[in-house]
C-alpha cells in the first residue's frame, strides 16, 4: 500500500451503532475520485477479535484486522463510533466497554489526530481523552457524559467539534460532516465540497451548526404536553400567550408551567420562543425572504424582537446566521 495513504483505524465492536462505522468510509471512498491514486486513505475496521461483529441494527461486519495487529502501526485518525442502550421507557444510555477502552486509549498514542462519532464521545472521555477538553455528541446523552466525566467541557449544540487533535461529532448522520471535515482538514475545502456533492448533501456543514431542533426534543411521557407542542406548532405565526395555552390544556397557568418544566426543563415561554427561533433558521438556510417577513410569519412582530431571541438562543444574528449556513435560497420567496 502506498506510503502517502494515511491510515485510518475504525474500532468496531459487538452493539456499535452501524452508520457510525459504515458513513465515514464512504466519505473516504469517494475522496479517491477527487485526489491522485497514491494518495487519500486506507480505512481499516478493528476488532479485539477477526470474528464478525453484530452491529445495533442486526448487521453482521467483518473486521479488516486487530487491535493488536494494529497497535504497532501509525495511526493518522483513529476514528472511534458509539454504542447505546434504550430502556423500556424510551430512555437512552451511551455504553462504555472496559476492554473497548482499554484499546482506544492505547491506539490513541499511536494516531496523530482522534475522532468520535456520535456517542463515541463517552468512550474518548472514558479513555482520559477528552479531559480539560471542550467536546460534544448526540443531544440525548450529552447530560449523561457531563455527569460522568466533569473534567470535560460539553457543548451538546454543535454537530462537531475540534478541541487541538481530538474531534468529537453529534448525532449518527453527523459523522458525514465529521468526515468532510477531517477532509477538509487533510486535502483543502474544495476538493471536501466536490466530496460533498458525490453524496449529493447541499453542503458541508461547518462546525458551529447546531444539531439542536425543536421537532427533534425527546417525546414527552404525557400525551398533553405533545398536544401542547403541536398547538405550540401550529400557531407560531400569532400571538400566543400563558393563558392561552392553559386554556387549551385546561389546566392553570401555574400548573402549565410545572408541567412545562417536568417534561421539557424550560418554561413555555421559553419553548416557544426556541420553536420560533428553529422556523426561523428554517427560512434564513432555506429561503431569501426579508428579515422583517421572517419575523412576521414566525410570530416575532419586529426585526428586533427576532435578534433578541436568536442572540439568546443561538448568540449570533439572523443576518450573520443566513450568511453562515444559507445553501438554497428560493427566489420566489424574496418580500
């Protein structure tokens, strides 16, 4: 194998999630139609054992070699996927193997750059890698890995981040961004673009884009507070108020906001501020429509009632914002 290939380890195990070891591949795959033939990568799935490995989706992978055939090479990016449990009553939990981080922690010294994908965070973080280290992963375990491991400094909004020589990447579909960043990174912003179009994706998302978004919220435990969010929802573009919410659910406006912050740890006012600020990013990515239509369709009233929410929300502007992440504006929509 050509010496210019840089090598990058996948570590599989029994459990791992599947897009997490089978997205970054196809990345690395198509980078070979945009570089010269002697250069790119060669990725290779490691396994304690060369047995097959049973992903979370049924999926049977076979792994290319083992741990400890790989330990005595260099490593350029050891990529490291996550696995989870999801209890009866819908509660997800990222699991960390002792023996699977015994071994990231010892190819860890052996690889120039490290990445996480998804909840493979809590294995990095397992591991000692991600101390004094600002990192993130997917929104539903993001509490559990600050808990776990104070020593990190975990920001659950970005859908990656890079802290020096170690990365960590958000929700599963995620690691597609990851990977053109590590691209990117390696042999320039073009050519990760032109690998970006292979996979027919509008763009490559930068790291500051959030993965947070409202529809995405775990689903509640009581049918009213769905029905509230959907009411929520369906009426961002009027006026709503406390005592028109606790109307709907006929209950009292005290007791709204008890349930409010039970289900969803904020208060409905605060909701649904963050519900219009995600239609509203919506429309800046989306469309070309004014500031002041913006703010109108998604019930802000002014201009200035929207940079007040989205400096809270996401602490930026609309305006700097749009011109952040704006991949496909629709003429047709301009005010």
């Amino acid at each position: 194998m050509p010496a210019l290939k840089r090598l990058i380890v996948i570590v599989v195990f029994d459990g791992v999630d599947l897009l997490d070891i089978t997205g970054p591949p196809e990345v690395f795959a198509l980078l070979q139609r945009e570089v010269d033939t002697d250069t790119g990568y060669r990725v290779l799935l490691a396994a304690e054992t060369p047995d097959p490995v049973t992903t979370a989706a049924g999926v049977r992978v076979l792994p290319d070699t083992t741990f400890d055939e790989v330990s005595g090479q260099r490593i350029d990016t050891l990529l490291v996927p996550g696995s989870v449990r999801i209890d009866a009553d819908g509660r997800v939990t990222a699991l960390t193997d002792p023996d699977v981080t015994a071994r990231v922690e010892q190819l860890a010294g052996n690889s120039r750059r490290i990445a996480s994908v998804c909840v493979g965070a809590h294995i990095l973080a397992a591991a000692g890698l991600l101390d004094g280290k600002r990192a993130t992963t997917h929104w539903s375990t993001a509490r559990q890995l600050a808990a776990d491991h104070p020593a990190v400094i975990v920001d659950a909004d970005p859908i990656f981040i890079r802290d020096g020589a170690v990365w960590t990447g958000a929700g599963i579909s995620s690691c597609l961004d990851l990977s053109l960043a590590l691209v990117a990174e390696d042999f320039g912003e073009p050519v990760a673009l032109r690998v970006a179009r292979h996979l027919v994706m509008y763009l490559k998302r930068p790291s500051g884009q959030s993965q947070f978004s409202v529809p995405l919220e775990p689903v509640s435990t009581t049918r009213r507070i769905e029905d509230l969010r959907h009411y929520i929802t369906g009426n961002l573009s009027r006026p709503i108020g406390l005592a028109d919410l606790a109307e709907h659910a006929r209950v009292s406006e005290r007791q709204l906001a008890r349930i409010f912050k039970a289900e969803l740890g904020m208060t409905p006012t605060a909701y649904i501020e963050s519900a219009r600020v995600e239609i509203a990013r919506n429309q800046l990515e989306t469309t070309d429509a004014t500031l002041e239509r913006i703010a109108t369709t998604c019930g802000f009233g002014t201009v200035d009632t929207l940079i007040r929410a989205f400096r809270r929300q996401l602490a930026t502007t609309p305006s700097e914002y749009r011109s952040g992440f704006q991949y496909a504006p629709q003429r047709a929509g301009r005010a």
